[in-house]
C-alpha cells in the first residue's frame, strides 16, 4: 500500500512532548465527532519526516482522564475517519523483569487483558470476532526494531530497546498489590500497565495497524526499594523522561523511512473478513 497516515496515541510523558512546538506550528488541530462520543482531545494533524501523522493525547489535556475514563472507541474511530492506517502508541508501565531497566523501550508483542469496566468492541449489535493471536502488528514491529538498530549505529550510547514483552493490562487506577505483582510475574508478563486494552483491540476490530512502545519507569512492587516514595517518585519521573526523549526519538527515525509499511501490508487491515459471524440481514444497520 502507498497510502500511509500514522496515528500518535501519546500515554504518560508522551503525550505531552508529542504535541511539541515544532507539531503544532506546522499542523492542525481537528475535533472530531464520533458515534462515541468525543476522543480524548482534539487530534493534531501534522506532518514529521514527510508522513502525515495525527497525535492524539490518550488522557487528554492536562492528564486528566484516569485509565478506565479513556474514551477508547471514540479516539480510534476518530483516528479511522482521519484516514489513518498504522497507530503507533505509547504508554508508562512498571517492568516485572530484572533485564527491563527502568528508562528502557519495550516494544510489546503480548498482551493479557485484566481490564473489565470498558467497552472493548465497536460492533455491540452484532458478533464480530476478529483474529487476534498477535495482539501488535508484526511489520510496524518489525519497522519499529529496525528504527531502533539505527539509533543504535548512530548512537551506541542511545536507551536499550527490547525486541518484544508480555505487556499485562490491568483496570487501575490503583497499582497492584504486590501478590498480583508476584502473580504477574507468574503468569509470564514482562510489563504491568493500564491503557493498552482494549485500545489495541479496537484497533484490530478498526482494521487499524497497531504497535506499542512501554515506557517502563520503575520495576512495580514486586521488587523491593530502598528509600522513601518521595525518593522513588523522583526516580520514577527521571524515568520517565529519560524513556520519553528516547521513544520520541524512535518515532522520529522510525518516520524518517516508511517504505516498509508500504510494501507490507498488516495482516490488521483485513481484520473483518473473516470475523462477522452474524447473518447481516438480521443486524440493525449500525450493528455491522
């Protein structure tokens, strides 16, 4: 495919240094209605290393929409009727593994989904279930990496990227309980986070290329920390901005070349055509 937009969905960190100067002197701000709702904020449309993009802060401005409050099916709607085709996200998370340094990218390649307050499908009228085996997408993954090796030649001093991780998406706000921190552990996650589901589901059911880059700012409560919470609430935004110029950075040499989202095409953008169960003739119009 030759069209390529990229959607920007900038969690904690992120989201903010997405929308920089440089961004919005040179874009647009768009609001955009949806069945749904209103997305998070108004969506910058904008253009970086020769590719349109559009940003979207997942909590909106200010940081004030909690996890569960995300309006997820209205902010990849919105990003579908822009016209975009490959949603790259972030998110903070804390690292369950001793090799995931704090300040370190994650580019996730699982997901187990904890979350259970939030609408996780746009097709409530009808059974719609769609592959989902491979959460994120293996070429943007592949993209993503390949971005990240030529950071690396540029700069061997740049922050480490991890090839994959097992992110585990839980309800929040509160953070786990160190049992459920051991459990996640357990059941084989990598990272512990708050936002990538159902957001990345509905990307699939959007026949949206999705793939997200963790942020990892402090290794949950798994492990012990010496020090007060003052001490490791410092810790935990150094973190933080540290993992955020360098996934900025990723972004912006990932753009820098397209040309392999578009000589291969997401196995995401075909989603739907095996996945509606339902007889069409019996579904409302909206349903499907």
């Amino acid at each position: 495919m030759s069209d390529i937009r990229i959607g920007l969905i900038g969690g904690t960190g992120l989201g903010d240094a997405l929308q920089d100067k440089e961004a919005a002197e040179k874009g647009e701000a768009v609001e955009v209605e949806t069945p749904f709702g209103k997305p998070s904020s108004a969506i910058m449309k904008t253009n970086w290393q020769g590719v349109d993009v559009c940003i979207l802060q997942r909590h909106g401005p200010g940081h004030v929409l909690n996890p569960s409050s995300v309006p997820y099916r209205a902010n990849i709607y919105a990003m579908k009727s822009l016209g975009v085709t490959h949603i790259v996200a972030s998110g903070a998370t804390g690292s369950l593994r001793e090799h995931i340094h704090p300040g370190d990218l994650v580019i996730a390649d699982q997901i187990i989904d904890k979350t259970h307050k939030r609408a996780n499908t746009f097709y409530e009228g009808a059974a719609v279930h769609v592959e989902f085996a491979e959460p994120f997408c293996p070429v943007m993954r592949d993209w993503l990496l390949a971005a990240a090796s030529r950071l690396r030649g540029d700069s061997p001093s740049t922050s480490t990227t991890h090839e994959r991780g097992c992110y585990v998406c839980m309800e929040g706000p509160a953070f786990s309980t160190r049992a459920e921190s051991h459990m996640h552990r357990a059941w084989g996650g990598d990272l512990i986070g708050m936002t990538a589901m159902p957001e990345a589901k509905l990307a699939r059911e959007a026949e949206i290329a999705y793939a997200l880059i963790a942020l990892p700012t402090d290794y949950d409560c798994w492990k012990p920390h010496e020090g007060d919470m003052q001490h490791l609430l410092s810790e935990i935004i150094g973190n933080l901005k540290k993992a955020t110029a360098a996934g900025v950075a990723l972004i912006k040499a990932a753009l820098s070349d397209v040309s392999l989202l578009k000589e291969k095409k997401s196995p995401a953008r075909d989603a739907l055509n095996l996945a509606i169960w339902s007889d069409k003739t019996k579904t409302a119009p909206e349903g499907v």
